[in-house]
C-alpha cells in the first residue's frame, strides 16, 4: 500500500478564499492568462470553486496532482484551465490527454473545452468507443493538442499508430476510481506506457478507495493530494425521504410516489446495469414518460435519452451509477434510490445531482427492511435526517 495518500490536506492550503477571483489564482504559480479568463466571463464564471483554487498552483507548476472532490465542485474546469494554459498552439503534437470512463463524460469534457479555447488555437478531439474510426482517425489529421476520450478508443488508435504519446506533457484520470478498476485498468496501464516517464500526471475523483491508492501508486511521483469534500455536508436544501417496500413491490410504489407527487425530472438509480431496461419498461407501460441509461445502451440510444430528460420531454431517466457518472444534468428535482448503493460516498454523489446552486431538492430511497439498516448508517456517516415517509390512497404522509 502506497503512503502518499496520508498526506491528503484541503484547500486552505493554497489560499482559497471564497469571493476570490479566477485572477487571484495561487500567487506563487503562474497566473490564469487574460484570454483565459474572459473565456469564463463569457459563460457566466466570475470566481473559482475550491477545487479549482486548490489544484491551480501544483498543477500549473507541473507536478503529480491527486484531487477528491464531490460531483458538481467544478473539478472538468479545475483540470482543463492549467491543460490549456500550458498547450503550445503553434506545435502540431498531442500535447494533453483527458481519459473519462464513459462516452457521455466524454462528451460532456470535450464541450467545456471547445467553449473553453473557441478564441484560441488550441484544438481539442473527441475519440471514444461507438463513434465510427475512420471519422476519428479524419479528426486527428487537424491535429490536435488535447485530446478527451476513453481507454478503449484512445488505446486502440494509439496501436494503430494514428496518434503518439510521445510528446504527453500532461494526462488526466477523471473519475479515476472507476478507470483504475476493472478492464479499464489494463487500457490506462497501456496507455500510460507509451508516454514519456517525465509526464504529469493528475487523477480526480469523488472518492479514492484503498484498491485505487493501490493502483494509482504506480502512476504518479511524489503527488500532491487534496481532499477537498472529506468532510463537506449533504446540502441543507435537499429533503429526505424513505419509503419501505419488498424488492417486489419497489416498481408499483415508485409509479405511484411519481403520480403522486408529479416531480418536473426525476433520476431513478439501480444498482444493476441489467435492470435498468426493465424497470423502464415497467414505467411506461403506466404511463410515465421514462427513458433508460446504461453501459450497454446504445450510443443514439444514450444520446436520445439525455437529450429528452435535458429538454423535458422525458420526466424521468432510469440510470445505473456508472453510465450516471460525472454527467452535469442541470434541473434535477428529484434523486430516487430504487436500490440502496453499498457506500455512503455514492449515496451523497447520487444526492449531488439534485438540490444544486442552492435550489431546492428532493431524495427519496426505495428500501428494503434490509436495507433500512444501510440508510441509519449513512445518516450517521453523512450527518442527514431520512425522513420516513408512506403513501396512502395517492397522498404520501410521515410514517409515525
């Protein structure tokens, strides 16, 4: 087991004030360029969130960086800003590498980018599974300088010798623990051989367990590790609630608490990928605009369901964490647990999506007797109240 970790402080320790200024970034570091900075004025973005204080300073100054931080902290910016800071425009190698997990991450980084350099000429690639090869390898003959994608994909071009990784200044593990576990482990592993032993190297998470310290120990050197959300509460403006039901009964109480309360978007979690289709099914055969997100799905498929929950025109979106992962669905009023996860630290990141920039949000949790007794233990871990709660002729009441 690596030691590094132990290390772990906040951001305090890179000055973070709130109030401060995307100018007032790390004295000591190299400052946020002009052009820059009025790229994020331009989409609304006046002052730093503090994973984006934190990581400026190590990573602007080219070290290892290890950031845990929640969803929704800004950590796509966080990482992106000193990316592109330190691209040299008038070379033509790949110069920063971006691997997510999921296609729809990817997608997600790869718009924040374009926005971010769209007056620059800094060239940013999309390459990911699903997506026909012959149209990415076109993509790459412009070119680029920071390259989003996913293991699979940019290992398979990087075996065909379409792009190199000879020239890798940086390489970015978003949602790392779930790229260092699992097959996506061996493709990162092979990845990173390519790449020069002087690359940075930066890994983000919402969570960095045991087996991914582990794992990461053979990437990095001497990094810099901030956890930034170890102690950051649940927010207040998000209500709880839990409703007791048999794992066979979970569907019919979930259509009647959805009829009953009529939330405007609604995220339903299950713990199975394979259960997701199923479920779905189930609601709009009742009548409830749903759609399905998972692994599996396919990549129109994927796209359609995203597209009709972001416009409205699914109410809700039945989803599996992974395929969930890291995606920023803005208007979420309500999270559903249909199943109860196994961590506290995914039950908050499930939370996360709703209840954000202080709008008012709403959790309910689908349990079994069983699992009752997970959610008493992340009411102690997570220092929230899960009200219990039962439906009656339409009209959910306190359960006394």
């Amino acid at each position: 087991m690596t030691n590094w970790f132990a290390r772990a402080f906040g951001p305090g320790r890179f000055c973070y004030t709130p109030g401060m200024s995307f100018q007032d970034l790390a004295p000591d570091s190299p400052p946020l360029a002009p052009q820059w900075r009025a790229a994020l004025e331009a989409q609304g973005f006046t002052e730093p969130t503090p994973v984006q204080a934190a990581v400026w300073g190590p990573l602007s100054s080219r070290k290892d960086v290890v950031a845990q931080s929640g969803t929704g902290t800004g950590k796509t910016l966080a990482y992106l800003l000193p990316l592109v800071q330190a691209i040299d425009p008038q070379k033509k190698d790949l110069q920063a590498l971006v691997l997510v997990p999921t296609q729809e991450l990817a997608v997600q980084v790869q718009r924040q980018a374009e926005w971010l350099v769209a007056d620059s000429q800094v060239r940013v690639a999309l390459l990911m599974g699903g997506v026909n090869l012959a149209r990415q390898v076109d993509l790459l003959k412009a070119k680029p300088h920071l390259v989003v994608g996913t293991p699979g994909r940019v290992l398979e071009l990087l075996e065909k010798k379409k792009i190199t990784g000879h020239y890798l200044a940086s390489v970015v593990l978003d949602e790392a623990d779930r790229l260092l576990a699992g097959p996506s482990l061996d493709a990162v592993r092979a990845i990173l051989k390519t790449t020069l032993k002087s690359r940075q190297t930066a890994l983000f998470s919402a969570s960095v367990p045991p087996a991914i310290e582990k794992a990461a120990g053979e990437f990095l050197k001497d990094p810099v590790v901030l956890r930034l959300d170890a102690r950051t509460p649940v927010p207040t403006e998000i209500d709880h609630w839990s409703f007791e039901s048999d794992l066979q009964g979970k569907a019919d109480l979930l259509r009647k608490i959805l009829f009953s309360l009529s939330p405007a978007r609604t995220l339903v979690f299950v713990n199975k990928p394979d259960q997701v289709e199923n479920l779905t099914a189930r609601l709009v055969h009742h009548g409830v605009k749903a759609a399905a997100l998972h692994g599996t799905l396919a990549k129109q498929d994927r796209q359609r369901s995203l597209e009709g929950f972001t416009k409205g025109t699914v109410g809700v979106l039945v989803a599996s964490d992974l395929a969930a992962r890291g995606l920023d669905i803005p208007g979420v009023t309500c999270v559903v647990h249909f199943d109860i996860p196994e961590d506290p630290v995914d039950f908050q990141h499930r939370c996360g999506r709703t209840g954000r920039a202080g709008a008012q949000g709403l959790t309910i949790a689908l349990a079994t007797e069983y699992e009752h007794q997970r959610l008493a233990e992340f009411e102690r871990a997570l220092k929230v109240r899960i009200h219990p709660k039962t439906i009656r002729h339409g009209t959910i009441h306190d359960l006394k």
